[in-house]
C-alpha cells in the first residue's frame, strides 16, 4: 500500500476509534445509574469489541499488511462506519444523561422508542456497524472470529422489549431487583408486571416515579435483520448498460426464478452482478442478498459457511452438522425472509451438478427452487451455464457500444480529452470494460509521463507492446482476488480450461489466431491427410519472445516430429481429443464440436452463411501468444487442407 493509502485508511480508522471510545467511555459512566435497563447495561459492555477490531485494523494498515486494493474498497466501508458510529454517539448522548442531571423520565420516555423495538434506531445502527465490519473483514483488514457474537446477540434482543416502559404506580409486594433498587412485582391475570421504584438520581424527577415492563413469556427471538456479502463496495464509476438490466429484471421478476449472465472473460459479467446487487438492497432492505464463490468446489462450500455465519444458521458450529442441508432448510423457509443470490464466476459446472455418492444431491441442488427466492449465475461458458439454467435464462453479455465505452472512459479518466483519441483508444481495446479499466489504470498511474494519445501509440506499435500494456496486472481493479486482472491474463484463464477439457478445440483457436480476425473461411481449417514437411523445434529465444504472459500453458513432452504424417505432428496426442484423419466421419463431427465450443465460451462468431468465422482482435492476440513456441508452427503445419 502507498504512503497515501496508509494515511488515508489510518486517518478513517482513527475516526472511528474516536467516536467509539467517546461512546464506551458514555457507556461506563451510566454503568452504576439506577433503573438502567439490565440489556443497555449489557449491551456497554460488549462495545469494546468494536474497539478491538479498529485497533487490530489499525496496527494491520501500520504494518503494511493490506493490499492496496483491500484498502482502496475499505474506504468507502470506514466512512459508512464512521458516519454510523458518529449516529450512535449522539443517541448514547441523549439516551445516557450525566450524573446529576436530573432528567431521567423526560429522556427516558422520550427515548424507549429509539432504543427498544422492531424500529429501534440504537438496533439500526448497530446492526449498520457490525454489517461494515464484516465487509472489512472480508477485504482482510482484520479477523472477527466469535468476536461480535454477543455484541449481535444483544442487538437483535433489543426489538423484544417492544412495548417499552410505562409510567405507573401503586401498592405491591417490593423487593431489591439486581441493581439495589427497590420494585414492585405486581400479579394481574396472565400478565407479570415489574415496577421500578427508582431514588433520586439519573432516570426519575423524584422519588414517586415508579416504572413497570411488560415481560413476555417464551417469546421466541427475532431473526437476523437481512443484510449483504457482496465482496465489493458500489462502484461509483459503473456504467448502466439499462438494456442489460432490463432483461435481468425481466427474468428474475417470477417466483424462484433464475438467470445467468454469460459472456467472455473481462466482458463485466460480475460487475453488473455487483451492481445488481446493490439495487436490490436498495429497493427491498429486507431482501438478503447473497454472494457465492462458484469457481472451485473448495471456495463454494467456504462461500456458504460464510453466509451460515452471517444469517447465524442454528447448529451450523457442530462439528458434525452438515453445513449444505443447514443452509438449504434455512434458504427454504419462508420466514427467514426473501432472498437473492449470485453464483460468480460458474465456468466449470462439472463440480456443481456432480452427485454425491452419499446423499445423491449434487451441490447446486442446496440452492432450492422457491417463490422467496432467486439466483443470478455469471459464466464465460455457454455451455456451462445451461447446465444450472435454461438457455431461455440466458443473457449474453457482449462488449460496450461506443457511448457505454467513451462514458466510462471519461468516469475512469476523469479529465477533459479529445472524443476522437478516446473513441480510438475504445476500439483498440475491443470495447472491453477490463481492458479499458486496465488501460486507464495505466494512464493514470504513470501520469503525467503518459496520455491517451501517448498510450495509444504504444498499443499501436507493434504486437509485443501491446501484448506487455494488456499483461499488466493491475491491483487497483475491481476484482476478484483470484481473478486476473488483466484482459491478456483473464482470457488465458479461459484458454486453459479448453486444453483441458477439449484439446482439439484449443488447437483449432490457436490456427485460427495466425489468420486475419475476419472472414475466416470454414475450408482453411479442415484438416486433409497429407504428407507434409517437418517443423523442427522452435529456439529457445523464440519461445521466449513470445511467452511474453505470465504463465505458459504446459504441456506433455513430445519428441520433435521427423518424417512423420503432419497430422499426427499436429494433433494433440492421446486423451485429448486427438483426430482420426482416417475416418471423415469422426473428422466432420470432431471439427463440428471445436466450432461449437469456442462459440460457446465467446471466442468466435459464425457469419448468418455459416462458412466464415471472426474473432475479436484481443482474443486473436492473446491466443497466439499463448500459443507461442511448438504451438505456433504445429498449428501451422495443420494448414495442408482442401475444401470439403
């Protein structure tokens, strides 16, 4: 983090470590006062522990153990404390007389309401307090642990003394309550009444006062109030793509409905989620909106004991709970409220609708089909998104047009320049909102000694300098820690997973990228058998040129080939999908399924003849250079083709 940050978050939490311990300090003063409720008395001394967190955040930010990124989404979230502990103070000050001031029954009567019940404003804010120190938690600022437990606890007991304290008096039986004052226990029907007979002092004008609470019997504890996990704070320079909006709208409006966000890497699929979410909380505060890690199984299942923690799900601390059928039965029951969740970055659905060989439920199964609840799925791949919705659910989400791309240009800018550079510095970049973000990270860090024009040449030099400018892994943007923050690296992410899976598909990409990004024609990437030339290994020094990426995709070691079919040279050996030039049948069908999974995770389109393919130029650009080395001249040595 730099010297700038530092200040900044440390100045933040100073604020509140301020504001709290004015507010500990009203707290302890009032600790010994007659008539105060035993809850508040209780409810002073959990405070500390809001103290504590703060102070751990500041020695963290001190250490220089927060990440930039951590600390430039932590701001936001310590205002928003900082504004919300600064409203506490003021109440404690109205709530918690001084000593001597001899107003207790005015404050008192006229303050229960702020205090107590369903719309207590003390439960508002706290319950706004212990929200923000969770996100900061999640930025790993610092570790809560069982830390707020009884601070929550106490919280969500102040809507059961709804009813209040009413002024009273009259004979009964008096007995010393807990704090040495003297009450009247009075027996009427069903109901219990406690008098509080309080001696001059803090909360009565005088000895006659006496004061009675209802006190019901076995009443049951409210739930949580419903609140957020979004990983991220708003994001104040988020474009609206309303078309887009309008359709997630449009699908999520039904019972139970759910819908996915479907596009290439570094398109915005989670940062319209994000977005989405926030609008959400906005229209329906009582709507828990919930945010799932779906790209491994381990981060799914860490997702959901993060979310059992927050909704405080009962039984989910025993060892020997299962987790998944805690949280489906809570997700299920209608009176733990409405509820949206997002399943991010769903790529790889394989581990999501795999059965258990024990409970024969598959994991996305936890997330049940009911009329309080929906799901919005973001995923790079087609087909694995069709996998947990519809295909009518689906929603394709493409790059911007021009004015989505120049505005956010001009929000991440944040200068005046010259509409024509900006609109070429969009279309260099494919209007990607990654690239672009990226871009303007650049621009803005290296400034002054960098400009829209001056980036611009840059990218245009040659391949190699744009490739180094889109490698860059920024930590200023909005991601996912595990996300890569460059468009080069998050298209590779993509890349990887189709050598993987489908090793025939990535070799057709990687021919495909050494021809024009437009009009590809269908017979040029047919494969004929033929007897062909030898490609020797490339030097190391090329392989090095062009493994300008950080990482480099592995691959089984394979002697050079030497006077063997180009065929066998070229295809990607055994278990992966390697073709049988012998058999057309299986050639026709192989080439079919490669087509059909780059269309699926965005990398090509088809024109309306169906005989030519195009490719974005930044995907053309970072496959071949993934490609790089044997790859280059194999998928080359491929091309000995005839029309079909």
């Amino acid at each position: 983090m730099s010297g700038a940050e530092v200040i900044v978050a440390i100045s933040l939490i100073d604020a509140c470590i301020g504001i709290t311990k004015t507010i500990i300090d009203i707290g302890r003063a009032v600790q010994d006062a007659q008539g105060l409720p035993p809850k508040l008395r209780a409810l002073c001394d959990q405070l500390p522990a809001i103290e504590d967190l703060l102070e751990s955040a500041h020695d963290r930010c001190d250490e220089g153990k927060v990440t930039q990124d951590a600390s430039n989404s932590a701001e936001p979230i310590l205002r928003q404390c900082e504004q919300a502990l600064g409203e506490l103070r003021v109440i404690f000050r109205k709530v918690f007389p001084k000593d001597g001031d001899n107003r207790g029954k005015r404050v008192w009567k006229g303050a229960k309401a702020v205090v107590f019940g369903r719309d207590s404003q003390l439960q508002k804010l706290l319950g706004t307090i212990q929200d923000n120190l969770k996100m900061l938690e999640q930025k790993e600022i610092f570790v809560i642990g069982d830390k707020l437990d009884a601070l929550q606890q106490l919280t969500e007991g102040l809507a059961e003394d709804d009813g209040g304290k009413n002024i009273n008096s009259g004979a009964g039986n008096l007995f010393a309550n807990e704090s040495g004052t003297q009450t009247n226990h009075l027996q009427s029907g069903e109901r219990s009444q406690q008098i509080w007979v309080n001696n001059p002092g803090v909360y009565n004008a005088g000895p006659a006062t006496t004061y009675n609470t209802y006190i019901p019997q076995d009443r049951p504890k409210p739930p949580p109030r419903a609140s957020s996990n979004v990983p991220f704070s708003r994001d104040p320079e988020f474009v609206d793509r309303k078309k887009l909006f309008d359709q997630i709208n449009a699908k999520l409006a039904a019972p139970g409905a759910r819908a996915a966000l479907v596009g290439l890497g570094g398109v915005g699929k989670s940062q319209i989620a994000i977005e989405y979410c926030y609008r959400v909380r906005k229209l329906s505060p009582d709507t828990w909106v919930l945010w799932i890690h779906a790209s491994t199984a381990a981060r799914f299942e860490q997702s959901v004991r993060d979310i059992a923690d927050l909704v405080k799900i009962k039984g989910r601390n025993d060892p020997s709970a299962d987790v998944y059928t805690l949280f489906r039965s809570w997700l299920r029951d209608e009176r733990m409220g409405r509820w949206m969740i997002v399943l991010d970055n769903a790529d790889d659905a394989g581990f999501l609708v795999e059965r258990d060989s024990r409970t024969g439920r598959t994991l996305f199964g936890y997330l049940p089909t009911v009329e309080h609840g929906t799901v919005l799925i973001t995923s790079r791949s087609n087909a694995a998104a069709a996998r947990l919705v519809d295909r009518r659910d689906m929603i394709d989400v493409h790059p911007m047009d021009e004015e989505h791309a120049l505005t956010l240009l001009g929000k991440k800018l944040g200068q005046q320049a010259d509409r024509n550079d900006l609109l070429a510095l969009a279309s260099a970049l494919d209007f990607m909102p990654l690239a672009i973000a990226q871009a303007t990270a650049y621009i803005k860090s290296v400034a002054p000694r960098c400009s829209v024009p001056r980036y611009l040449e840059q990218l245009e030099r040659s391949s190699r300098s744009k490739t180094n400018l889109l490698s860059t892994n920024s930590e200023e943007l909005r991601r996912d820690h595990e996300a890569k923050n460059s468009i080069m690296l998050a298209l590779q992410v993509s890349f990887e997973h189709i050598h993987r899976f489908r090793r025939s598909a990535a070799d057709l990409l990687s021919l495909m990228s050494f021809y024009h990004h437009q009009e590809i024609p269908e017979f040029l990437l047919r494969i004929t058998p033929v007897k062909g030339p030898t490609f020797p290994r490339p030097p190391l020094s090329d392989k090095k040129a062009s493994g300008t990426l950080t990482r480099q995709i592995r691959r089984r070691p394979r002697k050079p080939p030497i006077n063997t079919d180009v065929t066998e040279a070229c295809t990607a050996g055994e278990g992966h999908g390697a073709i049988e030039a012998s058999d057309d049948g299986l050639v026709d069908h192989t080439f079919e399924q490669d087509i059909i999974t780059l269309r699926e995770y965005h990398f090509i389109s088809v024109s309306p003849g169906g005989t030519t393919f195009e490719m974005h130029r930044l995907v053309q650009l970072a496959a071949k250079m993934w490609t790089g080395g044997i790859w280059a001249l194999s998928s080359v040595g491929r091309a000995k083709y005839s029309p079909s």
